[in-house]
C-alpha cells in the first residue's frame, strides 16, 4: 500500500489530473506493486525552497512495505528523479526525495493491517 505524497512550489494548474495519475501509475511501476494500491497526493502552490531560491522545486515523499534498502531505493530515486524532471521541468538538483518503510502492521486499509 504505497503512499506518495509531492509536495511543491510550482501552482495547481502546472500540474493537471493525467500527470497526477502518471505519477501513480510510475510508482507503482517502479515498485513492482498494484497500481490500485498506490494512494498519491500532491500539495501544490507551497512556500517551497532549497538552496536559498524559491525556483521550482518539489518533494517527492514514499513510502512503502519492504522499501527498506539502497538497492531498492537507488532505483527508484533515479527513476522517479527523470520522471519529474521530464514531466515538470524542474532541474534534478532541486528534486529531493524522501523513502520510508512501515512495518506492515502499521498500515491499515477496510479495517485491517496489511
């Protein structure tokens, strides 16, 4: 049950419903897991800044069961990393990302844990 959260400074409008959707489908891909198991959010319009600019700049936030090494998070920030550099246009160097891992009793979902 992945959670992805993109957290940002570019407006609502920069961002349509199909890149939404696209950044749902390319996470589920890179994870290996079910697209109808991925719930994704973005926070558009953000206060947002790194390296003391306020340019375009996002958040990518996961997490996911069993995303708990380098190995399996090295390909993902690459991935994810050309994804929103090619959907966006935002420079990879103010692409941050974020990876956790919860245990799988601390997912819920129709009233049980994974």
């Amino acid at each position: 049950m992945p959670f992805v959260k993109l957290v940002t400074n570019l407006p609502d409008h920069k961002l349509s419903e199909e890149f939404h959707l696209a950044l749902s489908s390319k996470v589920a891909k890179e994870l290996g897991k079910p697209e109808e198991h991925v719930s994704t959010s973005l926070e558009t319009g953000r206060r947002l800044s790194r390296e003391r600019s306020f340019e375009p700049v996002c958040e990518l936030h996961v997490a996911s069961v069993g995303l708990d090494t380098r190995e399996k998070t090295n390909p993902l920030a690459r991935a994810m990393t050309d994804f929103l550099h090619q959907q966006t246009g935002i420079p990879t160097h103010r692409i941050l990302m974020k990876f956790s891992a919860p245990l799988p009793y601390m997912v819920g979902l129709d009233g049980h844990v994974v």
